[in-house]
C-alpha cells in the first residue's frame, strides 16, 4: 500500500519540499487528470489510511471535480477521516449537513472515548496512546466546525441560520464535555465497578 501510495501521490500530490520518503520527488505541474476515477478513489482511500492528517490538503489541492463529492464522502467515512467528511460537505455548499455529520461523528467518537477513559483508569495506567487518535479526531472536527461558522459568519448580513450554526456547534461541544467528564466522575466509576 506504502508503494501504490507513493506512486498516486506522486501524480496527484501539490509539489512538496516536506517529502517524508526521499525515494519519491514531487512532481511539477497540477494534478494528472491521466487517471481513472476507481485511481482517483484509491488514492484518497489510502491517504485517509496512511496520512490522515493530510487528508483535507490534499483534497484542496485538487479540483472541486476531481472525484466525485459522494465518493468523498463514503471514502472518507470508511476510514473515519470525519474532518475531511465534514469539509467536503461544507466545501460543496452544504454547511447544515456539515454541521450535522460533526453532531453524529463527536457522538461516535465520545462513545468510544468515555469507555476507553474508565478502562484506562481503571487499569491504573497512564497510557493514553489508545485514546489518543480519537481525542486528535475529536479536537479536529470542533475545529473544522469552528472554521465553518466563521466562514459564514464572514457575510455581510450575519443571519439567523449563521447563529443557528454556532449554537448547534456550541451545544455539540458542550454536550462532549459533559459526557466525557460524566463518565470519568468519581459517582460514575464507583458505579462501573459495582
């Protein structure tokens, strides 16, 4: 896959003085546009696996056209890069869907952070790597959804729809922390051991 991604990257990556393998230099010039849809598709695929964080970047890089929005989004919920999921959505015009994919994905990863909370202080450990990606993933998407509200609170006229963004963002927020910090109370753990 390192291989196969390398090589896509290559074609479809902006010029880079970053390069991370020495084997593979950038190439001059736009992305290919030489390259099948399925290619298309394989190399985001492999970059949500192998450079998550470089995910929403590459995607700007490339034009609005390049692969198709719906596989954008499929792909990248496949692999759980809910930032870029979020982006692709705000970036298409659709900032309530957006917001409303943030709402589900914070959900879903504070289902799964909460737990891993209490097992890890439970097992009286301090390794926080397990949890790590997900508390990364969870801190991302509230940026790309601050990014989202101020990008439309940028208009001229500030609507109500605009508000509306920020308080579904704000509860969402809100709404993390009390989970998180609910499952992780002295009541909640003595509970979970009973």
């Amino acid at each position: 896959d390192h291989a196969r991604f390398a090589y896509l990257r290559y074609l479809l990556a902006p010029p880079s003085t970053e390069d991370t393998d020495s084997q593979v230099t950038s190439r001059v010039g736009g992305p290919s546009t030489h390259l099948s849809s399925s290619l298309r598709q394989l190399y985001l695929s492999l970059h949500c696996q192998l450079h998550p964080k470089g995910v929403i970047a590459a995607l700007e890089y490339l034009p609005s056209d390049f692969i198709v929005l719906d596989d954008v989004i499929r792909v990248c919920e496949e692999h759980e890069s809910f930032d870029a999921v979020v982006w692709a959505l705000n970036r298409d015009g659709r900032p309530s869907e957006a917001l409303s994919k943030l709402e589900t994905f914070d959900k879903t990863l504070v289902a799964r952070i909460g737990p891993g909370m209490v097992s890890l202080r439970e097992a009286g450990t301090a390794e926080w790597s397990p949890l790590r990606n997900q508390l990364d993933a969870l801190e991302t998407i509230g940026i790309i959804g601050s990014t989202i509200c101020l990008e439309h609170s940028k208009g001229a006229d500030v609507t109500s729809t605009v508000e509306e963004f920020w308080f579904r963002l704000l509860r969402t927020r809100i709404d993390t922390v009390q989970s998180i910090s609910g499952c992780c109370s002295p009541k909640a753990l003595t509970q979970s051991s009973v």
